[in-house]
C-alpha cells in the first residue's frame, strides 16, 4: 500500500509526470505482458503525468483466504491511485483487456460529459481489446475524488480506485502525511448471482432478522406492526457481510493495513467509500478527528469522533495520534462486518479491534413517519422530530393547506399510534405523491410524512454517546459562485418495492423511461428536492455537477456535494447550477439499486450560441 | 476553486487549518463585507489551537441575516411585501421564524458547542428550509432546456456508436428477465398403510411486472400408480406491490387427464402470510378452487418454523375424482426446516389431511380413511 509522507508523495509525483513520463512507473504486465490470469495484487500503485495508462484485465483474487475472480486495473484493487494537478489538461488511456465493454466513470471530477465515461449516456463504451483516451482539458478543481466502472457490474468485482487532484497553490489542508483510506468489499460470488439473489429471496444476505429468539428491543406490539406491514425494522443494507470482506485499500480486515505515523505530526486520511452497496461507520475509537473535505471540496473543519459515509461519498479527515497505535474502524452499516486499518507509530504496532457493535432498527422516521407519535422502545429521535412534523405537515410544494394536512395526517396519525396500532394508518397512501410519480406495484411504500433529514447521522448512530458528524455539519470553506435563488424547485421521488427488489425515481425504473430525461435548460439554477419514498437509505449521485445541500448554512457556504445520502422516509434538498452542458447519469450508487433501475439522465441543454458562463473553477 | 489565500497563509501560518479557513473568508470572491479585516485580524490573535474560533461567529451571523433578507427581497413570485397574500397561506410570522432559526442554526454549528443531534435546533432549520422553499415556484422546466430524449453523445460519436450501448444501458437499469425454481416441498410421508411421496413445485421466468409462472404438484404411495399429478402454466402480473393476478391453464394427468381454466392471485399477506389462491373450471365444467397459505417463523437465522394450511372447495359433486361439494378437504402442517443455506433447507414435520363432507364419503367408499396423518420428512430448496 502507499505509505508515504506528502512531501515524498509530491516529489515521486514530479518525477513521473515530469522526467519520465507515465509508463516509467508502470508495472511491465501492463505494457503488453500477459495480464490475464495473474493473481490480483491488493493495494495500488500511483500513476500520474500528463499521460496516464490504464489497463483493465480479469484475475483471480484471494482475500483472507477466500478467491473468486476479480476484475483489475493495472492489476491490482484497488486500481492505481490517479494523481492529478488542478489546471494540468491529462490524457487518459484505458485498455480494455476484458472480453466484455468497460469503461471509466471519473466520479466527481468536472470533465466534458463526453469523457464522463458512461456508456450509453456519454459515450459508446470501450470495446474489449479497444483503447479509449480520455482527453481531459485542464482539471477545474483539486481535491479527493475516486474513478470506477460504469459497465455491467464491474464495479463490485474490484473495477475501481481513488483519485487525487492536488491544488494550483498550498493546500487549505496542511498535514504532515496523506493517506487514502479506499472502502470496498470482496465477494467470492459473481455480481450478477448477487442481483439474481436480491431479486429472488427477499432477505437474502441477512443474517440480523427478526427471529423468535432475537434480542432486538422490540415489544411484541411493535414485531406485530413490522410483520403486519410486511417489511423488516432489519433492513438496513441489502448485501452484508455475510458474503462480504469489508476492505480498505483492498485489504481484508486481518490483513493488516497500515498508515505509519510519528507522534505529534498531522495525518489526512482520504476516506473514499468505493463500496458497491455499503455505508460505513467510521470512527477511530478514543480520538477525535477533524472533517476537513467533502466529496473533493473542502468545508470548515468539523470535530468528530464518527462519521458515516454513504456509497461514493468521500471525506477527509485530519487527525493526530497520539498513542503508539490506534484502530480505524469502519463498520458496515447494519454491523455485519467491518474494514479494519492501524495508524501505526512503528511497523507492526497494534491497538485494540472493537467488536461490531449491536445491529440497529429502523425507526418511526424511516418509516416516514417522523414524529407521528413515540412508539416506545423504537430507536429514533423522536423528541428532535415531534416538533417540526407538528408545524410542517406536508411539503408546501403540493399545494396543500398547512392547517388541513396537520389535523389530516398528523393528528390522525396520532390517534393511531397511541394504541400502538398501525390500525387506519396507510403506509401506501399513493395520494400523496405528486402527479408525475407513475403508482405502480413497485412503490410498497409512500412517506406520511416525510422531514428534512439533512440533520440525521445515520443510521443507528442517532443514540451514540459522541458526536458524529452530519450534513449540518457542513459548511464551504470557499464562497460559492452562484448566489442566485433558485428560479424554480421539484421534486424527485425515490420508490422502491423491496419485496420485490425494485427500485426507482418517480415509480418508474429507467428502463420505462431512457427516452425521458430529467431536463434542466443552461445555466439554470433549481432547488430539487429527493423524497425518500422507502426505508433504505440511497446515496444520490449527479454527474458531472456539484450541487450545494441545502442544510440551513448561509447561502453562500453551501457545501457542494456530488453524492447526497437521502435517509429512509425523509428527503434532502439541493440547489444545483445546471452549468455543464451534455447528458449526465443521475442514479443511486447503490449498484444493484442502480442496476434494477433507479437511474436516470440528466440533460442540460445548452442551446446554440447561448455563451458559457464562468463554470467552477475557471479563472475569470 | 481559488486557492489564494491559502498562499497568502503559507507564509504566516502553522499548520493549524482553523487559521486557514478563517483567512478563506476574505477571498476575492466574497462580496465585500466590512466585518471582513477585524474578522481576520480577530482569528489571527486566536488561531493558534486546532479547534475552529468560535469569533468566526459574529460574520457567520451578518451573512446570515443578509442571505435571509435577500431571499425575501428577491421573491421570484413579486411578492416582495409580507403583508400581501401569500398562496400558500404563509404569514409573516413564518419569515421571521425563518430568519431567527437561520441565524440560531449558524451559529450554533460554528460555536461547536451545541450537540447538532438536539431535537430544537434540527427543527428550527427544518422550519427555516420549508419557508424558504414556499419563495421558490415549482414548475416544469423552461422551454430553453429543450425537448426530447437525451442524445447529446450522438452529436460527437455518432448515432450508429451510440446506440447498441443505449440500449444495453436501458436493459441493464430495470429490464432484466430472471429464473427462479422452488421445491417447496419434496418430501417422503411416513403414515398408516403404505408410505407416500408428495412433491410441490414452482418458478417463472419473467421481469418484475410480468412472469411465466409455472406450478407442479403431485402425490402418491409407494408402488401404487400415482394419485394426483398436475402442472399449471400462468401468466402472472404484478397488480399490487405484494400480489400478482394469474391466469392459464391446468393440466391433471392423474387420477384422471383432465384440463382447467385457472384464475388466481398469489402473493405476501399482512403479517407475512405466502397466499395462493385459485378457482379452476374443468373441460367438463366442473368449477373448484384452493388456497394455500403458510409462514415462514423464524426460530433462529436459519432455524424455521412454518405452518401451511390448504383447503380446496367444490361447487359441485365430482364423483369421478372424489370431490364432494362444499368443503372438499383441508391439510394442515408443522414443517421445521434448517437453511444450510436460504437456498437449501431439509425439513421435518407432521401433516394432517381431511376429507369434508361427501368427500369423506367418497374416500369411505374407496376403503380409504378421510383422515390421514403424515410424518414428513424433506427438503425445500430454490435456484
């Protein structure tokens, strides 16, 4: 693994871009060797320069003993570390050495749709054998992003690897080491045999059901309640580690990685959750830590002892040790396993593992129903919540009457849960849903009542005893370019059916829809509005944009986001600047979510002779 | 993203990032704001712990306040006093709750004192998000964000490029057909009289909405020619998130050949009930009906309890198959089953079945008891 103090990093950088160009660096196999059928390395090496070669190849992996077949780059998983220079244009060549089309999403990074590495949407894909270039003109920003796969279900076979973009001038972030801390899993089992589970035995990979024998604190009213909706308080990821090996740069848990430290110094850890289908809890237990970066950007420093990290986000943390060792800890969401690495003060030194800590429980307001009433002993924040669903009873945007919706929903509610019944209440009430959301069998579930809950950590980490960061958290450290008020909002709605494993915007799976994009015209500016119409947690990815979360900091600090976490029956809120002409993939980053057809393109259109605008990150 | 003043800090600053931000706010593109010089001169005096300076605050505050009042002067709709009326029913009151909790909120995540987790505090921002939002219309997109599909590649790699992977792209995101088999129960039945054997098995191929759905099941005793054999091939339909509607067809090839019309729902009941439920009309007329329901109790993870209950109905007397109007007859069984794997599950259990009414007469007059216990013993597995 890369272990090497920044000031090194920067050097080795130089030299490779500078002297010798990117093949110097290049392992012989990938000039031509035979790549496949060589066993995939874990860990990664660096590439960078002004030409970059990438070769993808499939292999045999073995992780903490267990092999399954892998797909690589360069050969290793993760794949190289791609290190950029904010301002430098950079030409990406990748080989396709598979027997199917592949491809390259660089996510997060600004590039011109048609580079954005999406077949189907923005390009045709690389045939096998094929080399594509990526010619990106001069990299608009700086900052930690991540590359993978958008083909087939690549991803999830080890088609992935972080990126860096160092900055123009001194980093904002000085730290004495930087690191990347790249979260994934290793399954033995093919991609496609994982969707064909989740579509065929609901429940499939866990393993933390409800049982006769459980030890979950839950009354036996509240068992009656989940069995009688037919859904599972349980259901917090979909694929566990059950089958999974949680990794950090490609490592298994007992494979010890480790990021060498001395005392007193100052280490960046770029967190990159390159997970296919995994939210993780990070936490190094007995530190605090500082958030330092968002998804690339940087924000103001947060001090944390946790954080949750949805599928493709990214933060970056600053901490400084101060012991001889100390665990990174970062467990799965439902605690089915965890991905383990050691900030180490000397080769080898150790500290203590935690063990998983208790699976948590949907709540009320994963259900949609925040502060519909306390259901006693369900984990959620009821007091926090009571509150604003009294005075916001519905989203204004329908049109709705504040006083009406109130007595009609919540009070109603109310009355119901007080006997803690779901008697009378309607957990498909598909009146609430606007217009252009098609009802079908594949909504199971609309939110009553659905709250902002950009303020939530995540879940499970509601009732921890220090403090975890969330999305209020988060404040732009540089000002934001465009301080216009949206000209207008929507709202997007995120469906589901569960049962049977179908997943959606607005009721319809992309496959029904490819002819319709989401439409923004140039330059717009417009709030959306994601409405979580399910209890899972989905992870909402925009390409080619930064949007701006819309969580109560001033206008002009809005954090900007690239992946925004919209937690179970509650929405988040954006406002996006549609400044990047071309066609954009929109979908949850969950793969197999994505992959069942909770997708969609977004398209800005630029029309003919309309003038660019100053885009981020272009010097006026 | 400019990254000036972090040059500017290289030269003054330790590593600490608290002083870094704080220099951040004097960059060129902040609109100027008097605060500004005392803000950094303030941080500069205080900025050598690592911890963010809470005199970030007092700016924190005015920018506030001046975003608040730029929304409301800048009300897309024209709204621009608070005392006209306001299509959503919104009062004045609302604006200036949104303006205090705005204010309340920023500060108290910059101070770093207040826990975020606090009940108030996510509630007043939340009322904030609201009202602001009431400001900004909903609407369809402008005519200038154009019209139609999304085909912006077609203009750079062409459209012959382009569309084998458009469609991929649309049938790998939704459009995909599965395979599924179930033995839900293959199993051998100990009883009075010679054992028997019973098998009940299903699958479809198909999308979500739409499936082939195919049923099999038969049963006899050992060295008897088998009692009952059929096989049904459906359409099935998804018609609500946790049923499909079913039609086709049944062929019975024991104890008689004989071909049925099938209607039928099958599905997830509330409380977890698998129900399938079905009428069938006969090629000689005959119309009868079944359903099944059973669930699935889990013991451990892989430990399972099921109960089933089947009970069939006849609307006339079928004496050839020794049906009797009315209740026909009911099986109730106990199934305990151990999942090596959710795919493979052997099984023990009891199973009780009665013949109703005439049935039981019918049965009577074969020699045969209506009542008959079995001590099963199988597997239930799927692919």
């Amino acid at each position: 693994m890369q272990a090497i103090n920044r000031r090194k990093f920067l050097g080795s950088s130089i030299v490779a871009g500078g002297l010798f160009g990117a093949t110097a660096a290049m392992p012989a196999w990938a000039r031509g060797g035979n790549m496949n059928g060589a066993t995939i390395r874990q860990g990664f090496d660096e590439v960078s320069g002004r030409n970059i070669d990438l070769t993808i190849a499939r292999g045999p992996r073995i992780v903490q003993g267990r092999s399954g077949m892998g797909v690589a780059v360069n050969g290793s998983v993760p794949g190289p570390l791609v290190r950029l220079k904010e301002g430098d244009p950079v030409n990406l060549n990748v080989t396709n050495a598979l027997d199917e089309d592949s491809s390259i999403h660089w996510h997060g990074l600004l590039v011109p749709f048609q580079f954005d590495g999406v077949p189907g949407v923005s390009f045709p894909g690389i045939r096998p054998r094929q080399t594509f270039t990526y010619e990106m003109p001069a990299i608009r920003q700086a900052g930690t992003y991540w590359w993978h796969s958008h083909s087939g279900l690549q991803e999830q076979a080890g088609h992935y690897g972080p990126i860096i973009v160092d900055p123009t001038g001194p980093d904002p972030v000085q730290a004495d080491y930087d690191y990347v801390m790249l979260l994934s899993e290793f399954t033995p089992m093919h991609p496609h045999t994982i969707m064909s589970k989740l579509k065929k035995g609901e429940g499939y990979f866990n393993y933390q059901q409800r049982t006769l024998t459980d030890d979950y604190p839950l009354t036996g009213e509240e068992r009656r309640m989940w069995a009688e909706m037919r859904m599972m308080p349980t259901d917090i990821l979909d694929v566990t580690g059950s089958t999974y090996t949680y990794l950090a740069n490609g490592h298994g848990p007992e494979e010890g990685l480790e990021y060498l430290f001395s005392r007193g110094k100052r280490v960046r850890i770029r967190v990159i959750n390159g997970s296919a289908m995994s939210f993780y809890n990070v936490r190094i237990p007995g530190l605090k830590f500082w958030v330092v970066a968002a998804d690339g950007l940087n924000v103001r420093p947060v001090e944390v002892e946790e954080f949750q990290i949805g599928t493709a986000e990214t933060y970056d943390i600053v901490v400084e040790p101060t012991g001889e060792a100390h665990t990174i800890v970062a467990e799965s969401m439902d605690r089915s396993g965890m991905a383990v690495a050691t900030l180490a003060s000397r080769p080898g030194a150790r500290a203590p593992v935690p063990a998983l800590r208790d699976p948590p429980l949907l709540t009320m307001a994963d259900m949609g129903m925040a502060g519909m009433g306390g259901m006693a002993g369900m984990e959620g924040d009821m007091s926090g919540m009571d509150h604003s669903a009294m005075g916001h009873g519905t989203s204004p945007p329908d049109g709705m009457d504040m006083s009406d919706s109130g007595d009609g929903s919540s009070e109603g509610a109310m009355a119901g849960m007080a006997g803690m019944s779901m008697g009378g209440m309607d957990m498909r009430d598909t009146s609430r849903l606007p217009p252009d959301v098609k009802v079908s069998p594949g909504i199971d579930m609309v939110a009553m009542n659905p709250q902002d809950r950009m303020g939530d950590p995540g879940i499970g980490l509601d009732k921890v005893p220090h403090k975890v960061l969330n999305y209020k958290d988060l404040v732009a450290l540089e000002p934001n370019d465009d301080l216009r008020t949206p000209s207008r909002q929507m709202e997007i709605h995120l469906t589901g059916n569960m049962e049977r494993y179908m997943w959606s915007f607005d009721g319809e799976k992309f496959s029904a829809v490819s002819d319709e994009p989401i439409r923004f015209a140039y330059n717009e500016r417009v709030r959306v509005k994601l409405v979580n119409n399910t209890m899972m947690a989905h992870p909402i990815h925009l390409h080619g944009h930064f949007f701006e979360l819309v969580n109560g900091a001033p206008a002009d600090r809005q954090p900007q986001k690239h992946t925004v976490v919209v937690q179970p029956g509650g929405f988040a809120q954006f406002d996006l600047t549609a400044d990047e002409p071309g066609d954009w993939a929109f979908h949850c980053h969950l793969l197999y979510h994505m992959h069942a057809g909770m997708f969609q393109i977004v398209t800005v259109a630029q029309e003919a002779g309309q003038p660019d605008v100053q885009r981020v990150g272009e010097s006026g | 993203m400019k990254y000036m003043i972090a040059l500017m800090l290289a030269g003054t600053a330790t590593p600490a990032f608290a002083q870094d931000h704080g220099h951040n706010h004097s960059m060129p593109m902040q609109p100027a704001d008097p605060q500004d010089a005392e803000e950094a001169a303030e941080e500069e005096g205080s900025g050598e712990d690592a911890s963010p300076p809470s005199s970030a605050m007092p700016m924190d505050h005015s920018q506030m306040d001046h975003g608040a009042m730029d929304h409301q002067s800048m009300q897309p709709q024209g709204e621009g006093s608070p005392e006209m009326p306001q299509p959503m029913g919104q009062s004045p009151v609302d604006h200036s709750q949104m303006d205090h909790s705005q204010m309340g909120h920023g500060s108290m995540d910059q101070s770093g004192v207040v826990d975020d987790q606090a009940g108030g505090e996510m509630d007043h921002s939340a009322m904030g998000h609201e009202a602001m939002a009431m400001d900004i219309p909903s609407g369809p997109p402008p005519a200038s964000a154009g019209s139609g599909p999304a085909r912006a590649a077609d203009a750079i790699w062409g459209v012959e490029a382009m569309r084998e992977s458009r469609e991929q792209l649309r049938d790998e995101q939704g459009g995909q057909t599965y395979f599924w088999f179930q033995g839900d129960r293959v199993e051998y039945r100990a009883r009075e009289g010679s054992d028997g054997y019973l098998f009940d098995l299903q699958g479809y191929y198909g999308g979500d909405l739409d499936k082939f759905w195919f049923k099999s099941e038969g049963e006899g005793s050992f060295g008897e020619k088998i009692e009952s054999a059929e096989v049904q091939a459906l359409y099935s339909r998804a018609i609500a998130p946790f049923f499909d509607f079913q039609a086709g067809i049944r062929q019975d090839f024991a104890p008689l050949d004989r071909t049925y019309a099938v209607v039928g729902i099958q599905g997830l009941a509330p409380y977890l009930f698998e129900v399938d439920a079905a009428a069938f009309l006969s090629d000689k007329g005959d119309l009868t009906a079944r359903i099944e329901a059973e669930l699935d109790q889990r013991i451990t993870q892989r430990l399972v309890l099921q109960p089933r209950v089947e009970a069939s109905f006849s609307a006339q007397d079928v004496p050839e198959l020794g049906i009797g109007a009315g209740l026909d007859t009911v099986e109730a069984g106990l199934r305990l089953r151990y999942h090596f794997a959710r795919e493979f599950a052997p099984y023990i259990g009891i199973d009780q079945e009665w013949r109703i009414g005439q049935s039981a007469d019918y049965a009577r007059a074969e020699g045969e008891d209506p009542s008959v216990t079995n001590y099963v013993v199988g597997i239930r597995f799927w692919f």
